[in-house]
C-alpha cells in the first residue's frame, strides 16, 4: 500500500511565517483535516491554484496576501487515498476523509479522518495525496500531506529556493 511519490508541490501561507516554510507547527498548533492537534504536518498541493485555494479557504470573499512556495519531493512511505482500491483496503469511505473534521472534533469526538491519520502515522507511513475538499477546489484537485519529512530522502521535501530570497529567520518582521 506504501508508495514512492516524488515531483513537485506547492504551499501558499501566511508571509509572516515565510522563514520558515517546512515547520508543520502551525497544523500541530491548530490540527487539520489529517493531523490531530499536537500532530505536525506539512499540507501541499499538486497544482499552484490548489495550493491558493487551500490557504484562501477562510477568506471567501477578499483574498489575503499570501506567500507561495515549491518543493522538490521525493518521498517513500506515502499512501495514495484518491485510489478507490486503496480505500477499500483500508476500509475507508469517501465521507470518511470529507468529514466534517472541526465539527466532529468540537464534539469531542475523534473525526475519522485523524482516526485514520494515526493509524496510518503508527503503520510508518510519511504522509498521504488525497482530495482536496476546500471550497472551490477543482475535481481533481489533490494534495500531499507529509507527517514526515526532510531535506534528504527517503522523506524529502525540501523548499525550493535556488536564490536565496526567503528570510533565514524572524528579524525580518520587526
């Protein structure tokens, strides 16, 4: 079920935070669809308007400026939810991974998706391409989730930043 991915992917995120574009923390601070709280994450997207879609998602109506990044993956250890057969395997639903995960989690309830999300952190896998569920996400639309990842393989994903423009640390904002 585990698979090699590698090619490039893209995240759009708060400019504040451009020094540090590989951190995961902020999912770890907040959660997300595939990581419970505490959990790290780095969420990507496989095309650049997907990656602006899912940062956009809570400014509906005024896009906010953001910062938008590439990175060269390749990674081992990663499994493909947007094949069917693969679901089945894993006896996962569709409304499983497009659950409402921030309601579920407000219940104090654990949303399927990080059910899963654990199961598969505790099997060693590094991460996941799954459907993008943001509004206006295009069909087709995937994104790659890392909960492991480095500059080097086998879990690379490493910035693109062959001139050197991203600030090294947060002196910049001051």
């Amino acid at each position: 079920m585990k698979q090699h991915w590698a090619g490039v992917v893209y995240r759009a995120h708060h400019p504040r935070w451009a020094f540090a574009p590989d951190s995961g923390e902020g999912a770890a601070r907040f959660g997300g669809r595939f990581n419970p709280l505490g959990t790290p994450a780095l969420y990507t997207a496989l095309r650049l308007q997907g990656a602006w879609t899912e940062a956009q998602q809570g400014f509906p109506f005024k896009a906010q400026p953001m910062t938008l990044m590439a990175y060269q993956v390749d990674c081992a250890d990663m499994v493909d939810l947007t094949d069917a057969a693969i679901l089945a395997a894993l006896g996962v639903t569709g409304a499983d991974l497009a659950c409402a995960w921030e309601d579920v989690a407000d219940r104090g309830q654990e949303p399927p998706s990080w059910a899963l999300a654990r199961r598969l952190i505790g099997e060693g896998c590094a991460g996941i391409l799954a459907p993008s569920f943001a509004a206006g996400a295009q069909p087709g639309d995937v994104n790659a989730i890392f909960w492991r990842w480095s500059p080097v393989p086998p879990h690379q994903v490493q910035v693109v930043d062959d001139a050197g423009r991203l600030p090294r640390d947060d002196a910049s904002w001051r």
